[in-house]
C-alpha cells in the first residue's frame, strides 16, 4: 500500500522506529496494539519537535482513561506545531490503522517541511551549470563585468526607460 508523499507504509513505519529509537518499542504496523497508548506517539513527535511535549502531562498509558488523556494530548501537541491532523483521539485509542497512519503521515510531512533533505548531488550539479550559463548570458546582455586594478568589481548602471505621460497621470 503507498503512504502519504509517496512512501510505502513500511518506509513510514521505518522511519517513524527509526525516530523513536532507543526511547520507544518499534511498531510492526499501523495496528499495532501498543500505539493505543499513546506513549508512541508522544515519542514520534518528540523525536520530531522536542518542545511541543511536557514530560509532565504524560501518562503511563496502562488504563483507558491514560490512553484517552495521552491520546488528547498527542493531538493538541501536534497541533500544536501545525501538523494537519484528520482523526480523533479515539481513533487512537482504538489503534484504527488508517487513521494512525494518517498522524504518523503528517507528522512525517511535517518534519520534511522543517528538515528538508538535502538535494541529490546530480540536482546541484545541475543548478551550478544553470547558474554558470546565467552568468554567461548576464555577461552577454551587459557587457561583461570588469574589475578595477584594486580589485573591487566596477558597477553597471542600467537605466529606467521613461515613464508614458498617460501611464503616469493615472497612477
């Protein structure tokens, strides 16, 4: 099945483990019973936005009440820093797998807006050649740039074409 930016769920199930390493039990799906805590998935955003959690307001998770005050909590945290969530707690609670895939999506999008990849070598080396031919052609159109015997690099002046009479008494 394709998750949300392309990924299959296991590429999301991965990385999701892969941010909660070492501080929660990884998930081998999106029903995964131990989600319905919500302790997860406090982790998971955590991981992504440390700031966004108070340790305090956390449960152990162990009874239905904990699950349901966790899972409130999960989505105003996410809320909270601008995650589009379409789900409620009891969804989480109830380990719906569409749903968790859904939080775990936007969580996951979420951090690729604030963390882009950095671009594959091959996509550089074709914005420094579209740089280089721009410059060529900036050269081309104004004559070049030269540089004084001091070294500092002359400036070229480019003039405004006049304004038409008309165009100027309405504005």
């Amino acid at each position: 099945m394709r998750g949300a930016g392309g990924g299959t769920d296991k590429e999301i199930i991965a990385w999701a483990n892969e941010k909660v390493a070492g501080k929660a039990k990884p998930i081998t799906g999106f029903d995964d019973k131990s989600i319905g805590s919500g302790l997860y998935l406090i982790e998971l955003l955590a991981a992504v936005e440390s700031r966004c959690i108070n340790r305090d307001l956390v449960t152990a998770g162990v009874t239905e009440e904990e699950q349901k005050l966790n899972a409130k909590y999960v989505i105003s945290s996410a809320r909270k820093i601008n995650c589009s969530l379409f789900l409620l707690w009891e969804d989480l609670v109830e380990v719906k797998p569409k749903m968790v895939l859904s939080f775990i999506a936007a969580v996951m999008a979420l951090e690729l807006q604030m963390h882009p990849p950095p671009p594959p070598p091959s996509l550089l080396k074709k914005a420094s050649d579209v740089l280089a031919e721009t410059s060529e052609k900036a050269k081309k159109m104004f004559g070049g740039f030269s540089s004084t015997k001091s070294g500092k690099t002359k400036s070229v002046r480019v003039e405004k074409p006049e304004q038409d009479q008309n165009a100027a008494a309405c504005s």
